[in-house]
C-alpha cells in the first residue's frame, strides 16, 4: 500500500498535453503522447503528473472551457487512451492527478445550451443569470479576467450571465445544489477511473455572491495573479469570488475524495492579496483541500528575502507543508526568463532554482520544459494562440510563450515534437536545449533536475522536515530542514558575485548563484 500521505512531499510534474508530444501527426499534442514519454518523466524521479484539461472543448482557452467532463476531446485520443496512459504510469510508479475546472465550462456544454434557452427550464438557475439594470447595462461592475465586463447579454432569457473568463466560458451556479451533486458525480466519474487526484482550477471562484454586490476598487498591489495592465487588477474582488459558502462545498468534495483512499485535492488559488488566508481557510484541518497553490512566487522578484517573506504571510499554513510551491506553469513567463538579468548564467539560475524548491516544505509543482532550462518563447503576434494575449496585446502578450512545444530531439523535425508544423512555433533558441543533447551531459540542467529530486526524495528532512530560516546574510539565503535524525544547513546565493556564509561552525563560500544542501 502506498502512503496516503504521499501528497506532503510529492514533487509533481505538471504536463500540458496539447504541447507535450503529438502521437497523431496534426502538429497537436495527445494523451498517446504522453504515454510515450512516460519514461523520460519516470527518470526524472518526480511522484505524480498533474495533466491540463484534455476532456471534450471547443479549445476557446485550450480546454479550459469544458463541454463534456467525462469523455476525451477526440483532439487528445479517447478515453482507452486515458485508461491506457494511466496504467503504464501507475506501472511505472507515477501517480495521475487530473485538472478539473468547475468553476465554469464552455457554453457549448448541454447544460449551458438547455440554460440559455429559456427562463424556465430545468437547468435555468445552473448559470450565473441576471437581469440588466434599467438602463440596460450590466448587473453590477464585476470583470472578467480576460478583459472586458464580467457579463455577456443573452437575448433570448433577456437577461446577462456571468463569466469570470471568457464570455463562452460562462460561471456555474454553485449555489444550486443540483449543480454541485452534478459537479461530485464528475469527480466520482474520475476517481473510479483510477486517478489519484485533483488540480482543481480556479478553485475560489466557485462561489459569486448572490446579492450581486459591487466590488470596491484597490489600491495598487504586490499581487500576481493578472498582469498589472489588466483592469481586474483595480478591484478588491470582495464579492465576485471566495465566498463562505465555498468551504461547506469544499468539505463536500472531501467527503467524495476520502471514500477512496490516498487521493489528493491541490487547488489554485488566485485571490491576489488575500490568497494566503484563502489557502488557510481551504486547507484548514483534514475536511477541506489537501494543499494550494497560488501566484505568489509568480513575479519578476527573485532576492534572498522572497520565500521567509512568502512563508511569513503563509503562516501555518506553509510550515505545516499545506501550501503547494511552484515557480512556473503553463500561466506564466518561464522563471529562467522572468528572473534574469542581462549577463546571467541561465543554466546556474535554473539549478539554484530546481534545488531551492525542493528544498522548501511542502508539495511543489514543476512545469514541462522548465527541466530543461526553457526560457519563454517570444511569439509573433500572428502566431497567438491564447485569446487572453490576443486581447491585451501588446502590453500583455499572453500564455503562448510558455506553452511551445516540448523539445526532445534537437535535430528532428519540430524538435521531435511532431511530424506536422506545430500549433505554436518551436523556437530555434530552443534547440540546442533538446531532452537527446541533456540527457548524458553531467553538468546539463536536466542532469541537475534528477539530481536535485533524488536528493528529495533520499533526505527525510526535505520531504517531510521542519524548516526553519536563519538570518539573512547579504544575498544568502539559509534556512535549515530537520526530522528526527537529520539536520540540513540550505545555503542559495541569490547575488551575481560570490558570498560567504558565515555560519556558527563554518564559513562557506557560493558563487554567483551557487548552493549548499548537506548536513550542518
Ligand atoms: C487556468 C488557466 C485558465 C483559467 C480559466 C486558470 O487559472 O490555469 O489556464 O485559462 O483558469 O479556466
């Protein structure tokens, strides 16, 4: 029997399918792509894959805009393909977490489509509906994410609906209790298929408040969650989003994950400011999510200072290991780019950053490509794919540039990607950082990826230790991880000269960049 708590200390691969390998021949990532590369993730040493949406879409915004929660969209195989990718993981000792996005759906699902077709059928509260001021302008001044208002008018209800995202990703109703036993039955749906866990998308967003109030604006914030030219950014989200009512579902939800044992909920959590007490609350006790993740490690700072900071505004709740640590995904800029400066040594910026995380408490998260050193791609604006860059371009250039494909061979045709011309452009800078150039290079990134993961997973205080921080020492970060018999000093150098650490029993000294994990 594996350990149900295998989540505390889980190192997870997060791989976005539509980018990962296309099996097919249409330039399009598959689940058949995914299982052949299986072992490339099994060598890296990681615990789990948390795979993006690959159920039935109309790939508005890539999947994340569902219109069947329990089929495969036949872009990404069928779901024999589903049950042949689990098996060889779970062969090869890799756990699947599936992301599920309840928050919302596409509005060409059935449910949507019966909704909107009048104000009194069966399904017609399963959406966020509402009437038009007398004027006729929207319900209140809630947004959406992805520009504009947060309410798209239907002419035949003669009413809006709500949309957090895109106006055909219309919100879900949670407030109906139909819709949440429709929502569990989905998740039943997986857990017997075998999955061993949940991403579960947006996962505040699951409640709006059912006064419709307006939300206040803010002031100008640390926050990461959207980029600082977007709108969304001027608002305290008060009341279009993170509710109370989200924890009795949350509790809800729990009860359907713990009836089969050692499956885990991470949910993300973008609640600007507040998402440190938003992931205390969901994460409170054994009755809600097992662990968050939000974007607070998603910004251009990247100093000694950053993660006792981020761990002070966590609290308990990230010493106790329930926050979930990333520094990429398929949302943000690639963190080699968003951290370096000109002049820096990328190759000993992504090792220090592969070893920093999993040196912290906690289950952490890591991004396809990023065990190669990928920097984000730079795409021209025709070849946009993300309608969220297509809005706000140029300001904000959108996802595309982190979701490029995989790069596996670098003197195959489209990187060994596909046979076909892929969705997004490979990128020539890309190429030379192919898996077949890293794989047997001691000093690659990948080489250091495996290494540092092995050391995780070999070292009782990483996975599962106390973690305590020393004071600062200039650009030197030093904390210690300890579990009974094991004490480890975590030295990183953040600064772009060398440094020596001054400790009570000895002085080490780290180049630009460098790092130190061993007994002390
Ligand atoms: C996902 C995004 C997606 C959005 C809407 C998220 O936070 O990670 O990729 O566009 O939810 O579903």
């Amino acid at each position: 029997m594996s350990d149900p708590n295998w989540w505390q200390h889980a190192v997870i691969y997060q791989v976005y399918p539509r980018s990962y390998q296309d099996n097919g021949h249409d330039g399009l990532g598959d689940l058949g792509g995914v299982t052949r590369r299986l072992p490339h993730i099994a060598a890296l040493g990681v615990d789990a894959i948390w795979i993006s949406p690959f159920f039935r879409s109309p790939m508005a915004d890539m999947g994340y805009d569902v219109s069947d929660y329990c089929d495969v969209d036949p872009m990404f195989g069928t779901l024999a393909d589903f049950d042949a990718l689990i098996a060889e993981a779970h062969r090869l000792g890799l756990k699947i977490i599936i992301d599920q996005v309840l928050s919302h759906c596409s509005d060409q699902h059935p449910w949507f489509r019966e909704s909107r077709s009048s104000r009194s059928n069966a399904k017609a509260d399963w959406y966020v509906w509402a009437d038009p001021k007398p004027d006729g302008t929207a319900p209140n001044n809630w947004l959406s994410i992805f520009g504009g208002p947060a309410w798209e008018w239907d002419g035949v209800r003669m009413q809006y609906y709500m949309h957090s995202f895109l106006t055909s990703q219309p919100d879900l109703n949670l407030h109906h209790p139909e819709v949440q036993t429709a929502l569990l039955d989905v998740i039943r749906f997986w857990l017997d298929r075998g999955v061993d866990g949940f991403r579960l998308d947006a996962v505040n967003h699951y409640f709006h408040d059912a006064q419709l109030r307006d939300n206040p604006s803010r002031p100008p914030s640390d926050a990461h969650d959207v980029p600082e030219t977007n709108p969304y950014g001027f608002q305290e989200h008060l009341y279009d989003k993170t509710q109370p009512e989200n924890l009795d579902f949350l509790a809800r939800l729990r009860g359907v994950l713990d009836a089969y044992p050692g499956r885990v909920a991470l949910g993300e959590v973008g609640d600007g400011d507040r998402s440190p007490a938003t992931v205390a609350l969901y994460t409170a006790g054994d009755a809600r999510l097992h662990c968050c993740y939000t974007f607070d490690l998603f910004g251009v700072r990247f100093d000694a200072g950053l993660i006792p900071e981020v761990f002070a505004q966590f609290g308990e709740t990230a010493f106790a290991g329930k926050a979930c640590w990333s520094f990429s995904n398929h949302d943000v800029v690639r963190h080699v780019s968003r951290w370096a400066q000109p002049g820096d040594d990328p190759v000993a910026l992504a090792k220090l950053a592969i070893h920093l995380l999993v040196a912290l408490k906690g289950p952490v998260c890591l991004y396809q490509g990023e065990e190669l050193g990928l920097p984000e791609a730079d795409i021209a604006f025709e070849d946009l794919r993300d309608p969220y860059g297509i809005r706000f371009w140029p300001a904000f250039k959108g996802r595309d540039g982190c979701r490029t494909p995989m790069i596996w061979e670098a003197d195959a045709p489209y990187a060994g990607f596909s046979v076909a011309k892929p969705w997004l452009p490979v990128p020539a800078a890309h190429l030379p950082l192919a898996v077949d150039r890293q794989q047997d290079d001691p000093h690659s990134v990948l080489t250091a990826y495996r290494a540092a993961i092995a050391l995780r997973r070999s070292h009782p205080a990483l996975a599962l230790g106390s973690i305590t921080f020393l004071p600062q020492q200039g650009e030197l970060l030093a904390f210690i991880r300890e579990t009974a018999g094991e004490r480890l000093l975590c030295l990183f150098n953040f600064g772009r000269k060398t440094a020596t650490w001054e400790g009570e029993a000895a002085r080490l000294t780290l180049p630009p960049f460098g790092f130190h994990i061993a007994r002390g």
